[in-house]
C-alpha cells in the first residue's frame, strides 16, 4: 500500500483536508459526512401547532427535523425528566408562560438575546408583539420565539348597545353601568366565568386593572393590598348582573350563554370568537363585537418555541430554524389556526376583513398581563383563587378572604423555599 505523503506537522494531507472539511461544515451547523443536521422537537398536538411543525420541517436547508407530538401531561413529564438530566436528546421544544418560567430559572434552556440581536434584521424580530415576547422571557432574558398567543377581549352585543344607545366601555365605571343598563331577566348584563381556572383569568383582569397584580417583585402577596381588596369588591359587585349559576359557568357555559343571546357581554377568550358567527350553533351571527377590556390588564398567554440549553446542535442554526419557521407568510397562513405572534401579522387588511376581532387585538395585547413569572404561581394561585371565589360569593368578607389567602400563600412560598 502506498504510503500518503506527511505534512511537516507528521499528518496526512488527507486528514489536514478532511479535519478543514469538518470545522467548515460545523460552522453552518451541518454534520461532516451528509452535510445534515438532525434536530427533535418536542410539543404538545393540536392543529395550529401540527400547521407549525411542518414549516420547521421545511424551514432550512439540510436540517431534518423529527417531531414528537403528545398530550399535555405527558410532554410536561418527558421534558422534567430530560431537562433535569442534562440530556441532550431534545434540542427544541415547545412551553407556555410557566414552563418557560420553571426551566428557564433551573438553568435548563438556552437564553436567545445574542441571536436575536445577531439576526434582528435577517428575521425581522422586532416584529413580535411586546406582550407575547414577554411571555418568552424570564430574568430580563429571552428564551423563546412566541409561536402563538391567546388572550382575552369584552365581547359585547353590538345590535343592544345601540338601542340603549351605549357605547363599549372604556372605564370599570361605564363597563357596570353598561351591565345595569342591559341587564333583564332574559339577558345577562354580562357574564362571570368562574368554574375552575375561570376564577384565575377573571380575578387576573380586575386585580391587574385595578390593583397591583398578585405578586410584588420579591413575591410577596399584593393582592389584598387596599386596592386590591377594591378591585376584587369591584368584580363581587358585577356578579347581581351574571347570569344564574355563574360560579358553574366554564368558557363552554360563557360561550353558549353569547350564542344564545343570553348574555350582552363580558370577558371571553380570542379562540371562543369563531363561535360566535357558528352557522349550526349561535342565534347572534354578526351581533358580537370586540372591544379592548377596560383598562387592559386581562390574561395574555403564549406558546413558545424554545432551545434546550443541552442540545448539542449548532445553537445559531436552531435559532435560525425558529425563526424562519415563525416568518410572517407562514404565521398568515396560520392566522386561521391561531392568533399570530407578529404585528405586521395582526395589523394586515385582508386578515382584518376576515377576523373581526382583529381590529382590537393589537392594543388589546398591549396592555395584557402575563402571568406572574416565577414557577410555582400556579400551585400558589389555587389556594388564592379559592378564597377570590369565597369573597365574591359573600361567603367570607372580601378583606378577610384576601388577607387569608396571603397568609396561606406565604406560608405556602416559604416552605418551598422561595423566599431567601
């Protein structure tokens, strides 16, 4: 066999040219022999996130993407387990508000600041809502691309408003007003949603409008500070204009209650609109209105794609796939699935044409509130909302419940070591 010739350095010109051939297909994040990379994401399955998965599988050049879709609880255990490992066999995936607020804190995902300013202009990134990037971060970092985001407007019946010769309020003051004005025994003045985590998006809109929110920045209860006790007295005062059995009454009550025109408004989630213009099941096609809920301060909500900080991909080219995958063509050809993440997006005439609510939504998400962004404010908040629930329904004085409720919060936080 004949020997190859050595370089001064004692290697073989073959593997000086193949070791060159491996750093300049690793510096496009490729593998050295078929110039691929291979890349899993992991998300939970519903339709727009399906839509979604297929343009990331087509979103680069040479990067294959597998997708494993599965239900909630599952996704959540998978990504725990292999997060908390240290794994790298996830290199993206899929997290909402609080998930991306529990890893992003364990250390577990890979903070985006310097791709975002490295492929601002590339990408056009400057182009995501405020809110729905908010629901991305955590510690004044970046951890995702929001993929789609939900929220919630005051739908109004359009058609009574202007026989009582009203207007969609714009003040807590006008918004009761409005509901003692259209408020009879065939109709609702507006409707309560606070069957299970109903109390939560509610007290969320009332204590964020006119409190100081749940939490301060040191995660000590706010909530029943003087003007929260006022803001949860403001939302018990509504409830003489709800509907009966309110504290019953899921999004899916909420939404028949509007389709059979038994309701003249109230707060209702962005994905519950198409429902009101359903042929075969709604009495008031074309009647239901959209309007920014006053004072803003209503629950905001994102699905997020997210890097594993374990993934040992080219972390540059996974950004890349993220954000060529959420480009405004394929987030306006998803419109019809879900709100998209993108102002040019939002703010586009034909979309508007189609989507009536899509004339609010922008300043309606402007002035949304995310949830509070530390990891165990959903396990806190079902203790609180308990005694939210037990204020509005006179079961306990609005004061005492809330104070309760902050003492138990507390006590709760501080067992799991919280506070430091």
């Amino acid at each position: 066999m004949t020997q190859q010739r050595e370089t001064k350095t004692g290697l073989s010109r073959r593997t000086v040219l193949g070791a060159a051939g491996t750093m300049a297909a690793s510096a496009y994040g490729f593998g050295a022999r078929a110039q691929e990379m291979n890349v899993r994401f992991v998300g939970e399955r519903y339709p727009a996130l399906e839509f979604y998965v297929k343009k990331l599988q087509g979103a680069l050049p040479n990067v294959k993407v597998t997708a494993d879709l599965m239900p909630n609880a599952p996704l959540k255990e998978l990504q725990t387990i292999t997060l908390s490992s240290g794994a790298d066999s996830i290199d993206i995936m899929l997290g909402n508000d609080l998930t991306i607020a529990n890893f992003a804190q364990n250390g577990w995902l890979e903070p985006l600041d310097e791709y975002i300013a490295k492929h601002k202009d590339e990408y056009k990134l400057d182009d995501f809502a405020k809110t729905a990037m908010s629901s991305a971060s955590f510690g004044g970092k970046v951890y995702g691309l929001p993929v789609l985001t939900n929220t919630q407007l005051m739908a109004y019946r359009q058609d009574l408003f202007e026989a009582k010769g009203l207007k969609p309020p714009t003040s807590f003051e006008e918004y009761i007003a409005a509901a003692g004005a259209l408020n009879s025994p065939s109709v609702a003045g507006t409707v309560m949603t606070l069957k299970g985590d109903g109390v939560l998006n509610e007290g969320h809109w009332y204590l964020n409008a006119l409190g100081d929110g749940w939490f301060d920045a040191n995660k000590k209860p706010v909530f029943n500070s003087p003007k929260g006790i006022a803001a949860i007295e403001t939302m018990k005062s509504l409830t003489r204009f709800a509907p009966r059995g309110y504290t019953a009454n899921g999004n899916d009550e909420s939404t028949i209650l509007f389709q059979q025109g038994a309701a003249a408004m109230g707060m209702q989630w962005l994905t519950r609109t198409a429902a009101m213009d359903r042929q075969d099941q709604s009495k008031v096609i074309g009647k239901i209105n959209w309007a920014p809920p006053p004072r803003g301060g209503q629950v905001v909500v994102a699905d997020t794609f997210a890097i594993s900080k374990f993934s040992s991909r080219n972390k540059d080219t996974l950004f890349r796939l993220l954000a060529a995958t959420l480009s405004p063509a394929n987030q306006r050809e998803g419109a019809s699935l879900a709100c998209p993440t993108r102002v040019s997006v939002l703010e586009d005439p034909e979309l508007r044409q189609r989507f009536r609510y899509y004339n609010v939504l922008v300043p309606a998400l402007d002035k949304g509130a995310i949830f509070p962004k530390f990891a165990e404010f959903k396990e806190v908040s079902e203790t609180v909302t308990r005694r939210i629930l037990q204020a509005v329904t006179g079961e306990m004085p609005v004061k005492e419940a809330l104070d309760t409720g902050a003492k138990e919060a507390e006590e709760f936080l501080t067992r799991r070591g919280v506070y430091k």
